[in-house]
C-alpha cells in the first residue's frame, strides 16, 4: 500500500518509517499538515497513519480532504474525537506510545478496508458515464468520460492519437496515451478520465525487455505516470491532475 505517515515528532516518525517500509508499504512522512496535503497531492495515498495533534492543525483535518481509511494516533484525545474519527472511516484510534506488533496488526485492518474501498462502479445516464465509489460517509458519484482506442497496423493507432490526443488536457497524458498506442503494432487502449485524474488501460502483453526501444519506452512510461499496474495481459497507467506541470 502507499500510506502518508503524518507524525510531527522526529524519532517517532523516523521509527514508524522504517518499519512501514520493512512490512513492505510504499511510505510518504510528513511532520505537518500543510507538508501532509502537498504529498497527498501529488500523490494519493490509499491509506493514512496520522497523528492528532500536530503543529498547523488536527490529523481529523487531513483524513476529511483525502477520504481514504486511516489510522489516527493520539497520546491524549477526548471521546469526541474518537467518535468523529469512526465517523469519518477511522480503521484503528491507537494510544501513543504505540507498539510495532499492535501497528502491524492495525496495519492489516487497514489493507482490508482499503480492498473494500476499492469497489466501484460505472454508472450511464444520459449518454454519459460516471463512477461511483464508497466513502466514508455514503457514496460519491464522479462525472467520467470514456473512450476505447483500438488499432490494426501503426498508422491507424497514429491517426487515432491525432484525432484523440489534441482533446486530451495535460501534456503528460498525451504523451504517455503515444507511448501506449506505439508499444503494439496493433492493440486497443481504453481511456477514462475525470476532473481530478487521467487512466488508461493498454490491452495486450508487451515484452518491455525486448530491445533498447522498449526499454527506453517503459522508462519514459513510469517516469510520466503517478502509478502503474502490469499483469498478464495488459498495463494500466494513472495521472493525478493536481501534481504540477501536468
């Protein structure tokens, strides 16, 4: 999982850091809510282990804006805030100091919710698409547009890039949607894109190992992309619309 650690006290988010990443979690630290929202932009976490008091605010501030299950942490806190924590999708509300064997086993809770968060579905009304998602209070319903891309020969795959590729609105999407539709002779790619982010699925398995121009290819791949997913069969690529210079 990638998980934003938010813990303004050096040692302790130094600890909890390196014993995230032994357990085998990407890690962003931050010791602020302010350094906290900046990560979060640029890279949405799926889950959240936060203090609850820290220097600029409350852990319960930056759970409300990322809306993903989180861990909150708190060496004093009243019942209200337990009872808002829960409200807002709070997997665990843990007593500082916190032992690493209570943190793993919270830690496995939290993968657990984040599976459940992960259920989605699209929605057609009206000739167009949207996607609904749980959060933690109810469901959020997201405008998406939807395009399939699918090619026989090269030259097809770049008239499709020229007739789509204009209307896309980042550079980085354009750029990774040609460097998609040029690793396959022929093959499709299905786009979905919303206000806050850019996906797109390449259907068909790919040798990245194949030469130097496939090797240069998936570089530049997962240089523009925010996140990647490659099975048998296929890659899928996400751009967050808020990182800068998208």
């Amino acid at each position: 999982m990638r998980l934003l650690l938010v813990e303004d006290e050096d040692a302790i988010r130094s600890a909890l850091d390196r014993a995230l990443r032994r357990w085998g979690h990407e890690v962003m630290a931050a010791a602020d809510l302010a350094t906290a929202k900046a990560l979060a932009a640029e890279r949405p976490p799926d889950g959240v282990i936060s203090d609850l008091k820290l220097p600029d605010g409350s852990g319960l501030d930056g759970v409300r804006l990322w809306g993903v299950p989180f861990i909150l942490m708190s060496g004093f806190a009243s019942f209200d805030d337990a009872v808002e924590a829960l409200r807002l999708g709070c997997v665990d509300f843990l007593t500082k100091p916190v032992a690493m064997q209570t943190l793993q086993a919270s830690i496995g809770r939290l993968g657990d919710r984040c599976r459940d968060w992960d259920l989605c579905l699209i929605s057609l009304e009206g000739g167009g698409s949207s996607l609904i998602r749980p959060v933690p209070e109810g469901f959020d319903e997201q405008q998406i547009a939807v395009e399939s891309l699918e090619w026989t020969h090269p030259e097809e795959a770049y008239r499709l890039f020229e007739e789509i590729g204009s209307q896309l609105e980042g550079k980085r999407e354009r750029q990774l949607l040609a460097e998609l539709m040029q690793a396959l002779p022929s093959g499709r790619v299905v786009v979905n894109a919303a206000a806050g982010w850019w996906r797109a699925w390449l259907a068909g398995t790919v040798d990245w190992q194949a030469d130097d121009g496939a090797r240069d290819r998936r570089a530049v791949i997962a240089d523009l992309a925010d996140r990647i997913v490659e099975r048998d069969g296929g890659m899928a690529v996400e751009c967050v619309r808020t990182r800068v210079g998208s």
